[in-house]
C-alpha cells in the first residue's frame, strides 16, 4: 500500500501585449506580477509586428532585482517567437516581471510583441492522487 500522496499543479500563464507607443513615457513596463514562491518554467517573447526603429531595437525580461534574468537583447525587429531562459531563481516575495526595451537610431513608430510567462507556485496542489 502506498502512504505517499502526490500533489499536481497546472501551470499559470501570464501574458502582456506591447506596443511601440507603450514605451513612449517609460523603457520599462510591467508584464505580469508573480507571487511569491513562483517558478518560472517557461517564457518566450511573440513578436507579431517587427519594431521598426532606425537601427536595433531590444527588450530585455527580468525583475525589480536583475533587469535581465529571464533574457536580454531580445531582437524586436523581426517577427516569430523568441525563447527566453528561465533561470530557475523562484520568488521570495510578490514582484513583477518587467519588459526593458531599449532602441538606436530613430524611434519605433510600429511594432506589436507579447511577453509569456509560465510558471508554478510552491506549496501549490490542483490535485492530489496516490
């Protein structure tokens, strides 16, 4: 007989769409907010209208404490999806992931790209079986 009960949990995705206006008043906008005890187990950037500033434009996925710890010089100027690298940092307190762009040359005047984040909480149970 088995004692042991074995927890699941289905993983949560947030998700914000960014425009080049959106970064108009600030290169920083907020994502999603993660709770604490939150891991990120997947994120990916999906850019659906390349960003047409005069020579780069980046986005960088992070946090209030390293700007960059799921991806940085994310390249916005060509569609398709970009995957990020979760870095296996879980929370120790609710705070936002944030999107950093940053750009050179004339200032974008197009350009459409989502942020996803995936992740799981601990101590977290959808289910139990045994």
């Amino acid at each position: 007989m088995n004692y042991f009960h074995y927890e699941h949990q289905w993983p949560l995705v947030g998700y914000n769409e960014m425009l080049a206006a959106d970064f108009a008043d600030a290169a920083t906008q907020k994502i999603i907010v993660l709770p604490e005890g939150a891991l990120v187990t997947r994120a990916f950037v999906l850019v659906t209208t390349a960003y047409n500033s005069g020579t780069t434009a980046t986005l960088s996925v992070g946090d209030g404490a390293d700007a960059d710890r799921y991806g940085s010089a994310i390249d916005l100027a060509t569609v398709g999806i970009k995957e990020l690298t979760p870095s296996g940092f879980i929370t120790t307190a609710a705070g936002a992931v944030t999107a950093t762009f940053a750009q050179t040359g004339t200032a974008a005047t197009a350009g459409a790209a989502r942020v996803y984040v995936e992740y799981v909480v601990e101590r977290k149970s959808d289910e139990v079986s045994e």
